[in-house]
C-alpha cells in the first residue's frame, strides 16, 4: 500500500463493498484521512454519541454561527430580490448569490474545533486546580475525551453538507424537508454520517496517535504543557486533522456511500407520481 497516494484513493463501489465486507471501505477512509495503516484496521468505537460538556460547546459554537449566517444571507437575498423587482438588474441578486458562496467557503474554514475561545474554555474544565499547565496524562485524557466529544459535532456539520448538496436533486424531485420522504432522506444521509465519522474518530482517538499528538505538542520534552503552549499546539493540530480538507472528504464518503439508497427513494417517488 506503500505507493497509494492518499488524496486519489476513491470509496470501493457497492459491489466491491460486498466482497470486502466493509474493510476495504474502512481501510480507504483511514487512508484518505490520513491514518495509514499496512493492513485494514477494525472499526475503533468512539464514546461520543451521548452529550458532555465538551460536545455541547462544540454544537452550542456550530449552531450559533450557523443561525446568524442563515440568518444574515436570507436578509441580504430578500433586500437583493427587492431591488430586482424594482426594476435593478438580475445581475443584483447574482452578485449577492456570489458573494454568500464566498462568505460560506471561509466559515467552513472557520469550524467550531479550532475556535480557540472553546478550547480556552474545555482547558479551564480540566485545569481544575487553575496551575496554567496540564502534565502528560492529563494532556492525553483531555485530547481523548475532546475527540470523542466531536463525533455529535462532525455528524451534524457533514449532515448539513450533504444535505445542502442533495438540496437541488430534492426540489427536481418535488421532495420537501420535514416530508415523510425528506426525512427518509435525511435519516440515510445521518446514519452513513455516523458511521463514516466513528470509524475516522475511532482511528484518531487510539492510543498511539494520540501518543503521537502529544510528543508534537510537548516539543520542548518537560512533560507538561501551560494553557498557551496547549491551545497554540493543538489548534494547529486540529486544523491539520480535522480541518476543511477532511470534512470534505468525509462529505464525500457519505455521499457515495448514500448512492444507492438514494436512488432507490428518488425511484418511488417517480413511480409513485407515474401511478397517481
């Protein structure tokens, strides 16, 4: 596997899928993530699907950017829609649709995992006896718990991709959200987000990478780090591991692995209305 270049490797399709079992699936995900391995991995479990504190600041961060934004593009779409009707040209509403795609390409960047403001604010929890500094296992436990944590906030902002990609084939095929069929959709589109962001967390979250995650923070070897030294660190770690480029692979992933049970909703519903 050696010569396999990580960003080229495509998801096996469906019948490769059946022969393998999964593993090569797996196998694939860990190495377009950036985990590689000599042999395919078993699917790791990550513990995060229940709530913590560290969770709920990642989706508290992620749902408030996303609501002001929502909320702030749907303003500037209906002011731009204004001045169309008032007789300004079409090209009005095309430069404001530009100019929010561009605004959306950056937050994507901007995701709640390097907020330094929400990791100041989970060092605090761990930092219980407000010294500054976190020794070794500490470090460890607080990087172990964080990756767990985001597996609820990744499968939210992959489902919101995926979802928001499907939108032009939902509207072709007259599918609403909120629909017995739109969230038949969304539920696929969930359960395959689930399960791709555990097996890569799961990969992230073993023992030997975060053994290596600390080594690479803990550069000077003293065996603790100050608040400073850990946020600068790890932000730079995160971005590394879990920044735009690997959500977009897992978007990926999602939708391949969603192909065919997508067409097999979008197919009744062609014959429902060839019916009716």
């Amino acid at each position: 596997q050696n010569g396999i270049d990580r960003c080229t490797v495509s998801p096996p399709n469906s019948e490769e899928k059946q022969q393998s079992n999964a593993e090569a699936w797996r196998y694939g995900l860990k190495i377009r993530m950036g985990c590689g391995a000599s042999k395919p991995p078993m699917a790791p479990e990550v513990e995060g699907e229940e709530a913590n504190n560290i969770s709920k600041l990642l989706l508290i961060d992620y749902k408030k950017m996303r609501e002001n934004h929502n909320t702030r593009w749907k303003k500037m779409l209906k002011e731009a829609q204004q001045r169309v009707d008032a007789g300004e040209s079409e090209s009005v509403l095309d430069e404001v649709e530009d100019q929010i795609e561009k605004e959306a390409k950056k937050i994507h960047m901007q995701t709640a995992v390097m907020n330094r403001e929400v990791l100041e604010k989970i060092w605090g929890d761990y930092d219980n006896d407000s010294s500054g500094t976190l020794d070794k296992k500490e470090v460890n436990g607080l990087m172990k718990d964080y990756f767990n944590s985001a597996f609820r906030y990744f499968v939210l902002v992959v489902k919101d991709r995926c979802l928001k990609k499907l939108k032009g084939s939902n509207s072709q095929y007259g599918i609403s959200m909120g629909t017995e069929t739109g969230e038949k959709i969304e539920k696929i589109i969930l359960n395959s987000s689930k399960k791709n962001v555990r097996i890569w967390l799961g990969e992230l979250n073993q023992k030997n990478q975060i053994e290596k995650i600390y080594v690479q923070l803990d550069a000077d070897g003293s065996g603790h780090l100050d608040k400073d030294e850990f946020l600068t660190g790890f932000m730079k770690v995160v971005k590394e591991r879990c920044g735009e480029k690997q959500v977009k692979l897992l978007q990926d992933y999602v939708m391949k692995d969603t192909e065919g049970a997508l067409l097999k909703v979008y197919n009744s519903v062609v014959a429902s209305k060839n019916r009716s």
